[in-house]
C-alpha cells in the first residue's frame, strides 16, 4: 500500500463519518479536537520518518521524549 494511502486511511474514514465524530476532527482549527504527532520532515516521501518523532500533542498537552529520558508532560503556553 502506498505510504499516502496508509497515512490519510484514518482521515478518509473520518471523512465518511464512520466514526461519528467527523464534526469535531479532521482539521487543525479552533474548537477541534487534534492530536498531532511531529517529526522531520515529510513522512510521504519517506515514511521512516515516522520513527523519529519529536513530540506528540494529545488533548492539548505535549509530550517529549528527549535522548535519556523518559516521556514527560509539556505544560501548553
């Protein structure tokens, strides 16, 4: 499967409403819910920058995961 196809599957789905929450996520915007995971660069080109991730962002607090250390809160500023 392409690598674009196995990123946007859960989009597309949520774009169907199958899970019924289509109102509320689906876009980074103001009143949404997101949850976002970063890492460098375009993970389309290369999907083994999946591996590399700098911080996820869930409900609103980031969590790092800096080089030996374990996973902690960031507070959101």
């Amino acid at each position: 499967m392409p690598t674009a196809l196995t990123l946007q599957g859960v989009q597309e789905r949520l774009d169907k409403g199958l899970l019924g929450v289509q109102d509320s996520l689906g876009t980074l915007a103001p009143g949404k819910l997101a949850d976002v995971v970063a890492v460098p660069g375009d993970p389309l080109q290369d999907i083994r920058r999946t591996q590399q991730v700098f911080f996820v962002m869930k409900e609103g607090v980031v969590y790092r995961h800096d080089k030996g250390t374990s996973a902690s809160a960031v507070s959101p500023r």
